[in-house]
C-alpha cells in the first residue's frame, strides 16, 4: 500500500494509478498537431491538384482556402477542446453538443475506415518509399500471390506489405508502455521531418537564385492561365465555374494532406492545463504546418516549371525537385525524408485513435475492455484492437478486371469517406454554435477567436467543398454515407446490450 507521502508524489507528477498521465505538454501538443499533419500528401499532391487547376497562381490559391479551412477549424476546435478536455475529442463534442448516436456514428466511421484505413495507408507510403533504399520492398513483390476470394478483390502479402506490418505493429507496442514513448518517438520524428522540410525550403530557395527564370516563366501573365486541364465531371477549369468546381474537388488533395490536426483533442486527458495548451497546439500547430505547405507549393514552383509538375513521375513532385537540384542522392534523399515523415505520422494516429476507443467503451458503445487503462496509464486493449484492424486493412487489394492492375481496399474506403469525415467536421463546428445557447453559462476558458464569423466561415466553405463533391465526385461520395448509415444498427445493438437487466 502506499504511503501518503507517495499519493502526493503521484498525484503531482500525473502518475496516479488507473487514470491517464499527464505527461504532455505545449511542445509536446504542438509536435503532435503538425507531426499527424504532415505525412506524404504534401510532397505528392500538388501534382494532381496543379493537372486540375492549370495554373501556378490557382494551385497556391488552393493552398491558401486550405490553409483558410483548417486555421479556422482549429480555432473553432479550440474551445470546445478547453471546455471539454476529456479523452475522445470529437467523440465526445457530438455526443453533448447533439446526440449520443452522432457521436458514436463519428466514432463508428473513425475506428472502421478513416484512422486505420489512414493508419494502413501511411504505414503502406513508409514501405514504398523504403523501396527507394531497397529495392527487395515492393508491392510487386509478393511472399503470398494474391488470392481471389470475391470477383474485383484478392487477399496478398507482398514484402511491401510486410514492412507495413511490420511497422504498425512495431508502432502500437511501443506505445502500450506508456504516452512517454509515444510522445517521444513523436517529438524526435516531427522534429526531423520539420528540419528536412526546412532543408527542402533551402534547396528551392538555391534554385530560386540561380534560375529565377523558371518561378517567372510559371507566373508569367499573373500565373492564372490554365494549361493542361484535366476535366471533372466534364466541366473544365477554362471558365470561372469550371475553376470553381475545380478548386472545391482539389480540396480533396490539399484539405486532408492537412487533416487530422484535431486528433490533439483525443489525448486531451494527457495533456497538462489543458485549457490552455489545447487551444494553443491547436493554433499553433496547424498554423506553422499550413504556413510550410504553402512555402513548399512555392519551392516547387521556383525549381519545376508548371508542365513538370503536373507529370511527375508517380505525383512525387518533390522527389523531382530534390533530385533535380541535387541528381546524385537526391531521389534517395527525399525517400529518407518521406520515410521519417510517415513513421511519424503513424505514431501520431497510433497514439490518439486508441483514445477514442477508449472513450466509446467507456460509454458502452465498444468493447468493454477497451475502456480499461494498462499499468503505463494507456487504452492498451483499444491500442491492440485498432491494431488488429489496421493489420488486417493492409492485406486485401482491389482488381481491376480490365487493366488487371492490383490496388488497395483501404484506398477505396479512404475515397469513400473523405467527405463524411469533413461532413463531421462541419457539424462539430456547428456543436459550437449549438452549445453556446444551450450551455451559455458553461466555463470557456478560450473562446473561439473570431466568433461567429471564423465558424461560420469554416462550416459555408466546408459546405461549399462538401456540395460539390456530392455532386462531381458521386462514385467516391455517397458509398461514405452508406459506411455512416451502417452504424446506426451497431448504436442500438450496443445501446440494448449496455442496459443493466433488470433485477427480480
């Protein structure tokens, strides 16, 4: 039994037992807001983003509405992070700002498809860039050919796979120990992924010097002729509503290269004088992550004339800005970069998905052992079970019967909910409004900055963005709804089972 003198001892440092440590701090939030920001989009999707708006002026344009969005959001997040600074962020913020089943289709959505299916994707990049180094990782190399089980779809295990396996599993033991390994790991990756962007700035600003001719020649005209379009939805970005829908179907591309700096709010019940250090992360993270991807679009566009950024081979457009400028390492450079980039990213989303987990079984809405905490202070069943399904979205490929070109599952259900997740979002900044009249008196220790223009602008551009892919990006929108709806049996299953029986 411990003394009492142990009790202050533990109750002071956050180490309490049973209950969550606190043992994150400002820097600490902050590394993890642009750590799970920044994994590979922004080094690749500028390529498919400039196919769609023609032009070096409308592609940096993009950039900044993205930039717009999610500053915005952050802000608006916020004060529902101050005023709830509890395990499970949005989870929790639907559930009390509207209902409890809002909040478990958030959740329902988050476990099933948008943090594992994330979680396989970026641990799938670490491989294929590691392919680079060494070439025996491959997707074409398989250890396991793929076997057809259902027409279109095949299960495989490629060494590609593997390393993906590898890594996830690696990642989430690492984290069952503790929040002080995860924030570790977190702080070291996200520190070195910052610095090799930096050193990317460097190189396109060496470029910029010796050969401004090809920045010039990209904003030749102002920069806002498109050239080289690709159509959507047969509508092309040569007239003004063209450019419109082009920019809102882009967003796609650069809205969610810089998604997921709410997950901070997951870990809220680590995080010390959260009040303060949540609404901080959440403004500062986003902030200097946003401010680096659009130094970036420049970088590309000082080394890269528009035309080879639009068909870089793979999208990797900074691969072939690195290598352009430094051809002898330059390709295995980035690769390195790329690698400690989404090793970071994985953490990151290992470390704040668990949390959620955590927070539904807590509320009866996922399994019971998952709302229980380990000896180290962390969801060790709900790090596990997540574990289990990212492991297993890694495994299945799509077929083509046409092209027979094998491809992901977990990109699929990636596409399908890229605007369900944003559907969400909208309506978390919406809870905000709801809670100021419901709850007017309810302590806010940060208030939106802003309020209720910088919301209000968030939720109508959100809106917009989300209204015209519902309408040009049908096949890849309205599946989501269907993976959203599939929750509401599973809510009123796990409602009934919860209900204590009644005693005789």
């Amino acid at each position: 039994m411990p003394t009492p003198l142990q009790e202050i001892s533990e109750a002071e440092s956050g180490l309490v037992p049973g209950e969550f440590h606190k043992a994150l701090g400002l820097f600490d939030s902050i590394m993890i807001v642009a750590g799970i920001m920044v994994g590979s989009g922004i080094f690749i999707v500028s390529a498919e983003i400039s196919r769609q708006v023609g032009s070096a002026g409308w592609l940096l344009v993009t950039w900044i509405i993205t930039g717009v969005l999610t500053v915005a959001g952050a802000l608006s997040y916020g004060e529902l992070a101050a005023m709830m600074p509890q395990a499970g962020g949005m989870y929790v913020y639907l559930r009390e700002a509207f209902s409890p089943l809002l909040g478990f289709l958030y959740g329902w959505t988050l476990l099933t498809v948008i943090q594992t299916g994330t979680i396989a994707a970026v641990a799938i990049a670490f491989a294929r860039f590691g392919g680079v180094a060494f070439p025996s990782i491959s997707e074409s190399h398989y250890l396991i050919a793929p076997i057809h089980v259902l027409p279109g779809y095949a299960l495989s295990l490629s060494t590609a796979q593997l390393t993906a396996i590898g890594i996830i599993l690696l990642i989430a033991a690492i984290n069952s120990y503790g929040v002080q390994w995860g924030k570790l790991i977190q702080n070291v990756f996200t520190v070195a992924k910052l610095a090799g962007m930096v050193a990317l700035l460097l190189l396109g600003a060496i470029a910029f010097y010796l050969h401004p001719n090809i920045f010039h020649a990209n904003f030749a005209g102002g920069g806002w002729t498109p050239h080289n379009i690709v159509p959507i939805g047969g509508v092309s970005a040569v007239t003004a509503f063209g450019m419109f829908i082009a920019i809102c179907v882009s967003q796609t591309g650069s809205l969610f290269s810089a998604d997921s700096w709410h997950d901070i709010t997951f870990v809220a019940g680590e995080v010390r004088n959260p009040k303060r250090n949540l609404p901080l992360a959440l403004g500062i993270g986003t902030s200097l992550v946003i401010v680096l991807y659009l130094l970036c679009n420049l970088c590309y566009l000082a080394v890269l004339p528009l035309h080879s950024i639009q068909t870089a081979p793979d999208d990797r457009v900074a691969t072939l800005v690195v290598a352009t400028v430094l051809p002898a390492f330059g390709k295995l450079a980035m690769a390195l970069l790329i690698m400690v980039s989404t090793f970071g990213t994985v953490n990151a989303l290992t470390l704040a998905g668990a949390r959620a987990c955590y927070a539904m079984a807590q509320d009866g809405l996922f399994f019971r052992r998952a709302g229980k905490l380990n000896p180290a202070g962390v969801p060790g069943w709900a790090l596990g079970l997540q574990c289990l399904w990212s492991l297993f979205l890694v495994l299945p490929r799509t077929y083509d019967q046409t092209t027979h070109q094998y491809g992901n599952l977990y990109s699929n259900l990636l596409d399908y909910v890229i605007s369900a997740a944003l559907l969400f979002y909208i309506f978390t900044v919406a809870g905000l409004f709801r809670l100021r009249y419901t709850r007017p008196d309810a302590p806010r220790p940060y208030r939106a900055w802003g309020y209720p223009w910088l919301p209000a602008l968030y939720i109508l551009g959100a809106a917009t963005v989300l209204g015209v892919l519902f309408c040009y990006r049908t096949a890849t929108t309205w599946p989501g709804l269907l993976i959203i709806a599939s929750g509401v049996p599973v809510y009123f299953y796990l409602r009934w089972k919860s209900k204590p029986t009644p005693v005789v």
